[in-house]
C-alpha cells in the first residue's frame, strides 16, 4: 500500500509539472507578440534616442559622437530653440487651466437630468474622435480674417473682429480656442467623476438649506478633485505636445508667435536632417513634462481630496 501512495504520489507530481511546464509556455507564446513589439518598436527607439542625443546624427545613419554640444547649441545659438519652448510654456499656460475649468463646468451641466442628454453628450464628445486635420481646416476657416463666422457674427453687432490667425498677439489664442473645442474625453471622465459622487450628500446638503452653489462648492469640487488631478496630468503631457494644430494653421507663424517645441523638433529632425539634435529636445521636452508631473504629483496631497 505504501508503494502504491508513493506512485500516486509521483504520477501527479509529474502531471502537476507536466501543467505548469505547460501554462509557462502558453504565457510566453501568448504574450511574445506584444513583448516583441514593445522591445522593437518601443523601448529600442527609446534607448537610441537617447544615444542619439549626444551625437550629430542626420537621417541616412551618418554622424559622431559630439557630448553636450547639441544642449549647448540650443541654449547659446538657437534662438527659435528658445522661442519654441517660451511659445509651449505660453499655451499650456493658457490651455491647461481653461480645459479643466470648462471641461468641469460642462460635465456639471451634463450631469443633471434634462430631456435629450444623450444627444448633447454625444455632440461634446464627437469632436474628440473626429479627425484632427478636418476639424482644424474647419476652424482655419471659420478663423479666416475677411469671411470668417466669428467675424461675421461680431460685425452684426458693431465689432471689427480681430485678425486671429495672423496677429502675433491673438494667434496663440486662436490655437487655445481650437484646442477646447477638442476636450470632449476631458468632459466624459469629469462627467463619470461626478456622476461617482454618492447622491446621499446631496440630500444632507438638501435637508441642512443648502443652494446648488453651496453643493457644487462644498460637494461636487472637493469630491471631483481625484477626477480634476488625473485630467490636470494627462492635459498638461498633451499639452507639451501640441503640433498638429499651429503647423496646419499658421505653420508656426506669424513672426513665430505659434512656433511649438513639437514643431521646432519635426523641421530639425524630418526637415534639416538633424535627428541627433530633434532627440535632444524630444529628452529636453521630456524633463519638462517629468518635472511638472513630478510637482503635480506632490502637491496633490494638499488639494486632492478623497471619498474616504
């Protein structure tokens, strides 16, 4: 009888080896298709990037190893280097407090029973996944200085509307105005944060006199600052990238005043070949955005404010 419990004992021990041989198989063929893509098309270009950065690489392969000679360059003879990271710094200024401001505000309305709220969700939302390049040709026109909508609405009213698009001093508006009407996955993840808020603090609010202001400044802000602190991180990363709409509408014009650290990088790297230097300021941009993060994120703990 012993015998036999030994026998038992090692039959399935060798099929519990043979099953876990098995199952550590299948993971990794299950999971090599996206470890391969993420070692070859994702940490690999990251890592010569990187390497990238201390050389004068062009785009056919060709270059040496220079040190710090592409920082230095940016900091002591590049002037549109400058002027790109001022004009960045100078629209997330401007577009990052404005989205969570009317992103919050949106979401707030969206948030009450009303009759047809599905089709006004949906008309916040659908600029969002609309293509990007339609919607800023769209608004490059309704910009447009002579037969624009905006300005033909101010002339019906007496006002001479401004040249958006090709006044220094209102362009960068102009791209902050463009980017808002894109916030449409701001204003769902607002509209989930508040709808998350118990319904039964309102109705204590309710019964103790308080007004829908009194709620929305002692309920709804406080107890939506989990929501407002990730799309605050998330807009701020955004924002630090912003290409597509200055290239299209102004090409960075005019006088440079819409002239972005993304587009600095694209003529550098794609235009004039100088990819060892558009790596040296995508890692530039990089530190920027890790060091906003990084104060974001430690400063959370004093105005973040949890359910709990």
């Amino acid at each position: 009888m012993g015998g036999m419990v030994k026998l038992n004992g090692k039959i399935k021990e060798k099929k519990y080896s043979a099953m876990k041989r098995r199952e550590a198989r299948n993971f990794y063929i299950y999971t090599a298709p996206w470890l391969i893509g993420f070692l070859v098309l994702t940490l690999y270009p990251i890592l010569y990037s990187f390497y990238l950065m201390f050389t004068n690489m062009n785009l056919t392969g060709v270059g040496e190893f220079v040190g710090l000679e592409n920082w230095k360059y940016a900091f002591t003879d590049d002037n549109l280097f400058r002027k790109a990271f001022l004009n960045t710094l100078k629209y997330v200024g401007m577009f990052v407090p404005s989205s969570i401001i009317v992103a919050f505000f949106i979401a707030l309305l969206l948030s009450k029973k009303v009759r047809g709220l599905g089709v006004f969700r949906t008309a916040f939302y659908i600029p969002y996944i609309t293509s990007g390049v339609a919607v800023t040709i769209l608004w490059g026109w309704i910009f447009q200085k002579d037969y624009g909508i905006i300005n033909y609405v101010l002339s019906l009213v007496g006002l001479k509307g401004p040249n958006w698009l090709g006044d220094k001093n209102v362009a960068m508006v102009s791209i902050v105005i463009l980017s808002l009407w894109t916030i449409g996955n701001n204003i769902i993840i607002m509209l989930a944060g508040i709808q998350d808020i118990p319904q039964s603090y309102y109705e204590s609010a309710q019964i103790d006199g308080a007004g829908s202001i009194r709620q929305t400044c002692y309920i709804t802000l406080p107890l939506c600052t989990p929501t407002i602190y990730f799309n605050l991180i998330v807009t701020v990363i955004a924002a630090f990238q912003v290409f597509q709409q200055p290239l299209i509408l102004t090409n960075g014009g005019p006088l440079n005043s819409t002239y972005t650290a993304a587009i600095h990088l694209y003529n550098n790297g794609f235009l004039y070949g100088k990819m060892g230097y558009a790596s040296m300021m995508a890692w530039g941009m990089f530190a920027v955005i890790m060091i906003i993060t990084v104060i974001v994120v430690s400063t959370s703990k004093y105005w973040v404010f949890y359910d709990d």
